[in-house]
C-alpha cells in the first residue's frame, strides 16, 4: 500500500509518494522536502500522510494547464479536494526549492 505526503504549494494540493520523501524542515514560514536521490522541494504548508490514494492518468492535465504534465504521475482526491500527484523522480518546477526558499532569511 502506497501512502502520500500532501502538501501545498502555489495555491495548488499536491501528494509525493512518501517513500521517496527522506526527510522534511520546517524553515520560518515554508517548508524544505528532502527527497531519495532528486533535489529538495519546496512546500508552503504540509498537510497530512494519507494511505492509498485512487490516482487517475493525468493525459488531459497538459491540456488544462499546459507544462505541467512533466513530473506528474496523476491526479486523485482526498476528501472533496482534487490534487496532483506528483512523480518524484521528476517533480514539477513549481515544486522545486529556489534560492531563498525555506530559509529562514
């Protein structure tokens, strides 16, 4: 059974497969996600662990909201909320940890 960190980034509800997720810091008001192997992200609140998510194919996401679709493993809902579900091997630009991102400075 596959669980998933949720987070919140830009406005939008994401989950990264926890797995991959090695470590996660609080920095002043954002947050700072360590993952196996890739390079950190960058989240503005973190939500919850969830356990099995129903992801869905995320073809017609590029279509909506053209770019995203790199680093996108699907989409899914928790609760009444739809997210994206990240593939953390490659995880969005919108994810990724600028200079000056979860710094305390």
């Amino acid at each position: 059974m596959s669980s998933y960190l949720l987070l919140r980034r830009g406005g939008v509800l994401w989950g990264i497969d926890n797995a991959a997720v090695t470590g996660l810091t609080r920095r002043g008001e954002s947050f700072r996600i360590a993952m196996d192997g890739e390079a950190p992200l960058s989240a503005d609140e973190v939500l919850c662990v969830v356990d099995d998510l129903r992801v869905q194919p995320s073809a017609a996401l590029c279509r909506f909201w053209p770019g995203a679709a790199a680093g996108v493993a699907g989409l899914a809902v928790h609760g009444e909320l739809p997210l994206v579900v990240v593939d953390p091997r490659q995880p969005p630009a919108m994810l990724r940890l600028e200079e000056g991102d979860g710094t305390d400075g």
